[in-house]
C-alpha cells in the first residue's frame, strides 16, 4: 500500500511538472501544484481559503490570483491532463463518453449561471453546467476534456458577459456542439478513441452523429422512444414502435460488464435498419421490464459488426458518473466559489489534473492489490472465511497519498483504516452477487 502511496507522488510530481509548460512565472507555477495537492487533500470542503490555508500561506491572494489574474492557459492545461491520461490508459478499443453535470450556485453573477436542470439535484436548480468527456479503457477512466456552458441570455448579454469576464471569443453553443468541440481536439491530437458513448442529449444531435461517422468513428448513443428509424423494409417508424415489430427471438441476455455487485445484466434487442451500418439497439432491465432504453448505434467499415461489441460500448459509459462522483465528492470538482470564467475553467483544470494522477494510479495498482475470491456460484453459497480485498479504489489511492505527510504513528492507524474499508467492502460484494443469485433462483 505503500508503494501505490509512492506511486500516487510520483504521477503528481509527474503531471505538475507537464503542467509548469503553461505558466509564464515560477509562483503561479508553484502555486497550482499547491492547489492541486489541496485538491487531491482530506479537506472536507475545497474552496479558495481552505486550500490556501492547507498550502500554508498567510492568506488566500495567492489563490485567487492564481485563479483570477495569472497568465495561463486552462484549455492548454486540460490538454497537458488529457495527453497524460490517454499515456497511462490507452487502449485500441477506449471510448470517448460524453455527459454534462451541474454545480449548485446562489446568485446571478457567477458565469453561466441560471435555472436549469442538473442532474446532480435532479431537478431545476440555480447553477452552472459543464460538459466534459471521460477518457474510459479496459485499464481504467479519468476525465479529458470539459467545456463550460454559457446559456444563450448570457451570450447575448454584453455587460453580464462583461462582468464575468466571459471571453470574446465563447459564444452559445448547445451541449451537444461544445462535446464535439471537445472530440475535435482529441481527433487533432491524434487520440481520439475509436468509439463514443453518450446519452439522449448527444444522441439526438444530428451534426454530431455525422461527424463521428466521418471520422470513421463507431459510436453506441442514447436516444428517445421516439427516434426515427428507417426498417429493412424502407418504412420510417419510431424506436418504441420498430421494438414492437421485432420477433421474440430478437431478445438476448448478456452482460455489459462488471459491477461492484457482479455483472450488469439485461436483456438486449438488436434491431437492423436500412443501412447496414446502423442499428438500434434496446436495453431492458431484468426484473422491470417496462425499463427500457434505447441506443443509436454505428460501426464503420472494417469494424465487426456484432451484438457483444455494442453491448460492450453502451456498457461504458457508467464511467463517466463514477468521474462525476469521484470529482465532487473526492478533488473538489464542484466546490470552487468563484465567479468569473476565466476561474470556473481553471479550477475544473486543475480538479481534472488531481483525479487524473489517482485514477491512472489506481489502474496501475489493479491488479496487484486485488486477493478476492472466486464469486457465489449458487444462492446457497457459505460466505468464504476471508473475503479478499477489492482493488484499490481511486479513493483509496488519495487516503494513502495523504498519508506520506504523516507521522509513522499515523500512517500506521491510516493503514489499518484502510485494510478495513476494502475488507468491509469485499464482504459486502460477495453478500451482494449472492443475494442477486437468489432474486435470480426465485424469480425461475
């Protein structure tokens, strides 16, 4: 546990020093390496004074000065943490997940801020949204790349854009066209993955389909029960109602991947359509079967067109929710209280860079700290003696890196803590793949 503590350092120090490239001065330099060590800190909130004082300084004008009026490049900086994690977790089959997430804020200054919908609250709130991508492989997931939205009453609105110190250059874009915004720079860069995975919002975005099939890029996106699709047959019919059409056969169970509580099953329809190339495929939960979404699906030419790759597509996308989680509850993510623009896309820049270094350590570290046992094969299973130990989580990872700065009494108690944490949790998963093997027994 001790060398993921290390290790944790070292990918710190490592992206630190990638990111000094964007600042022209050595304090501001050394001040976002502060920051992002506060960020990736036990601090229960993240805010400017809190992570002032946890750096050590006398008063939070570094902070803000680092945030407000120093000269750097958020967007560059994002690409330094972007280039940082394709490095670590690149892989020839990765998917680029598009969503966007909010942050609660009071008031009517704070740039894009307004009455919307977020998911976060699960309703409409007074708050910011952002879209970001989550780079998401079979190694492990971070987020890379986000763009702040600025609803259209604030682009048009000079002296509010004035105010927030919105940059000339930023204009109103929709969701879905600042996630292509996001995809163009991953497809100059040279790294954008072969796939790209996204809900209703960036499903129904027409331009954004059409890029990504010229880009020769497969994509699994979500889409409403009232989508288009055109049948074999020629005849143009809405997805809920092509789902009608298709025989019983059509149905097939499969898992789109693991969960903490075993595989994610459900039950999956694949659906042809007049061009050989897309293909509308339907999830249905297991035990409600009135529980059903629906996917747009492409594959280009030379890709296999096949039920388990699409399945295994649209079952990456949970990725980019434990991002959001990870982010807000762990480095901060949505805890700035800033104002101005130019300081929300810095601080989302450097709350990237601090889940960026934990998440590519815990990929790192995967394997070789995972002892679980083999899972319950029947509902009538005996727990086993010793459950194991999960992987090392991203969260546990940013425990042990907190505790090199620790006394050796500390870091011995912090040990025990965390030995604790994913035995509990190892316990809890084998009770949890076991109690659904018995929902499973009795619903047969």
């Amino acid at each position: 546990m001790i060398e993921a503590a290390q290790l944790a350092r070292a990918n710190h120090d490592d992206l630190v020093a990638r990111l000094g490239t964007v600042f022209a001065r050595r304090e501001p330099r050394l001040q976002a390496g502060k920051y992002i060590r506060g960020l990736s800190s036990d601090l229960p909130r993240k805010n400017g004074w809190t992570l002032a004082e946890h750096a050590g300084d006398r008063s939070p004008d570094k902070t803000q000065r680092l945030l407000n009026h120093a000269v750097w490049d958020a967007d560059e900086a994002m690409r330094i943490v972007r280039d940082f994690i394709v490095e670590h977790l690149g892989d020839p089959d990765a998917v680029a997940v598009l969503d966007e997430t909010g942050q609660e804020k009071k008031g009517t200054h704070t740039a894009g801020v307004k009455p919307q919908y977020v998911g976060c609250a699960g309703q409409v709130a007074n708050a910011v949204n952002v879209v970001y991508c989550t780079y998401a492989s079979a190694r492990g997931h971070a987020q890379a790349g986000a763009r702040l939205y600025l609803p259209a009453e604030w682009a048009s609105d000079p002296a509010r854009r004035a105010r927030a110190g919105v940059p000339p250059e930023v204009e109103f874009k929709t969701k879905p066209q600042l996630a292509l915004d996001i995809l163009t720079d991953l497809r100059t860069a040279g790294v954008l993955p072969p796939w790209v995975a996204g809900d209703e919002v960036y499903g129904r975005d027409t331009r954004l389909r059409e890029s990504c099939e010229d880009w020769a890029v497969g994509y699994v996106l979500g889409v409403p029960c009232s989508f288009p699709v055109r049948l074999t047959s020629g005849r143009t019919v809405r997805a809920d109602r092509a789902l009608k059409l298709a025989p019983a056969e059509a149905w097939n169970t499969a898992s789109c991947g693991p969960g903490s509580k075993g595989d994610r099953t459900y039950a999956w329809a694949w659906i042809a359509t007049a061009s050989p190339r897309h293909h509308l495929l339907v999830r249905r939960n297991l035990n409600d079967p009135t529980d059903q979404a629906y996917f747009w699906c492409y594959l280009p030419e030379g890709r296999p067109a096949t039920l388990s790759t699409i399945i295994r597509i649209a079952g990456r996308r949970w990725p980019v929710e434990e991002d959001f989680q990870q982010g807000k509850e762990h480095f901060g993510l949505d805890h700035s209280q800033v104002r101005l623009y130019t300081a929300l896309t810095r601080h989302l820049a450097l709350a990237m860079a601090a889940l960026a270094t934990h998440a590519v350590t815990a990929a790192r570290m995967r394997t070789a700290t995972s002892t679980l046992p083999p899972a319950p094969t029947s509902p009538d299973d005996r727990p086993p003696a010793d459950p194991g130990l999960i992987p090392l989580s991203v969260a546990e990872v940013k425990r042990l890196y907190n505790l090199l700065s620790r006394t050796l009494h500390a870091t011995a108690h912090h040990l025990r803590w965390n030995w604790w944490r994913r035995r509990h949790q190892a316990r809890a998963r084998w009770y949890h793949q076991r109690t659904r093997l018995r929902r499973e027994a009795q619903a047969a």
